[in-house]
C-alpha cells in the first residue's frame, strides 16, 4: 500500500518545527560548551598552556641544535625571534580559549519563567521572519540584522535584549506596511532532510554531547582527574625540556 503523500501545508509545518528544533539546539550546545569551559575552564587552560611552553622550548631547543651542528654561536635574539614566529597561533588559540573560559564564568542562571518567555518570544518571531523562510528578512538588511539580534539574544539567553529586539522588528515592519504573507518554499523535502541531518549532527556531537558528561558527577570528577595528571605530565615535561635546553646554551 502507498504512503499517503505530505500536504504543502504539512511540509511547511515540519520545516518551520525543524528550523526551530535546530535553532534550540544550537542554543543548548553553546550553553553546555559554556558549562563545560566553566567546570574545566581552568585546567583545560593550564594544560593548553603548559603545552604552549614545551612546544616553545623544543623550538628553542631545535634552533640551538641548529646552530651547534653548524658551529655557530647561539644569539638570544635571534632564538627569541625565531620562537616567537613559530608561536603566533599557538598564542592566539590560547587568548580564545581563555575568553572562551571568562565566558563560561560569568554566564548567569536564569529562571525557568524567563527561559519560557525567550522561547516563545523566539517561536514567534521565527515562525514569521526566519530567513529560511522568509524572504523580505533576505531582501531587507534591517530586517536580517534584526533577526541576527534576536537570534543571539535567543543564544545567550538574554531575556531584555530579545524583547527589544522584538519591539524594533515590529516597528519596523509597521513602517514599512508589512503584513503577514503566504511563503512558497520551493524544494520542500530536500530542505527537510538537510535540516534533519543538520540536527543529528549537532545531537551526536561536541558541544552538545557535553550534556551527557556535565550530568553525571562520577563523569565530571574523572575529567578533572585526567586533567589534573595531563597537567601533571605537562609539568614534568617541561622540567626536562627546560634542563635540555640549558645544557646545550651551557657547551
């Protein structure tokens, strides 16, 4: 027997559901890799930084091995300059995680009244302006800009800002005549199943798969062990490569 086949209507409603399911989604996973970086922020910045100096001192080690085997003198400067070039990206990396890190501690709980306001704020507002369905918001920058707003607002769970937001969009579409219109979305079942691979992809990895971790405390009290001994072995690492690297400056 044949599958009866979807209605417009009823695509449309299992897109415009997806495109939220997605978004929501999407602000969970960044929440949890906020909570994550809040709970290990701080060994997880050790580490990265521990390993920045032993990368740091091999380099310094290679340019002094370098000279010894061409029988040249070892000039400080010119190590440092040499160092400092190949380190670049590793300090860079550092500076985002670490505000990454500051993120994550000062992100605020907020109540559950308020978590429900800025979905239904956000559901509104999408189900209308979303660019994946409408139009205008493409065609207009006011309108794409706005929505990005709210769309970040929605993320950081910012209960003022997308309220503000919403005022603004309202003002703007009053001013420009806008009413509600019908939407022809052209490719229907495509976009439905890109937008379902899109959500398994975000459901089955990191950051989103940070929640299984951060709710089990037997979890999160093994990641700060194989932190804490990461950082350890980091440590010592770089005791050795420090006595190395004096040994041959000393020749």
């Amino acid at each position: 027997m044949n599958e009866p086949i979807e209605t417009y209507e009823a695509l449309y409603e299992r897109y415009e559901n997806l495109i939220l399911q997605r978004d929501r989604l999407m602000k969970d996973a960044g929440l949890y890799r906020l909570n994550y970086l809040r709970e290990f922020g701080d060994e997880i910045t050790e580490s990265f930084r521990l390993r920045i100096d032993c990368i740091a001192l091999k380099k310094s080690i290679s340019f002094c091995q370098m000279k010894i085997n061409a029988g040249e003198e070892i000039d400080p400067i010119s190590m440092q300059e040499f160092i400092d070039a190949g380190m670049l990206a590793y300090t860079e990396q550092l500076k985002d995680l670490t505000a990454m890190v500051d993120a994550g501690k000062s992100l605020k709980p907020i109540s559950l009244l308020d978590a429900e306001e800025i979905k239904r704020i956000y559901r509104r507002i999408a189900k209308r302006l979303h660019p994946d369905i409408c139009p205008l918001t493409v065609e207009r920058p006011e309108l794409m800009e706005l929505f990005q707003r709210v769309l970040s607002a929605y993320r950081a769970n910012d209960l003022k800002e997308i309220r503000e937001a919403e005022i603004l969009i309202n003002r703007c579409l009053k001013e420009s005549g806008e009413e509600p219109f019908p939407v022809e979305i052209e490719d229907l079942p495509e976009k439905i199943a890109d937008l379902e691979a899109e959500i398994s992809n975000i459901l089955n990895t990191e950051p989103y798969s940070f929640k299984m971790l951060l709710d089990d405390d037997e979890a999160v009290e093994k990641k700060h062990k194989e932190l804490e001994e990461e950082i350890e072995y980091y440590q010592n690492y770089r005791k050795e490569l420090q006595a190395h690297l004096e040994n041959l400056i000393a020749r």
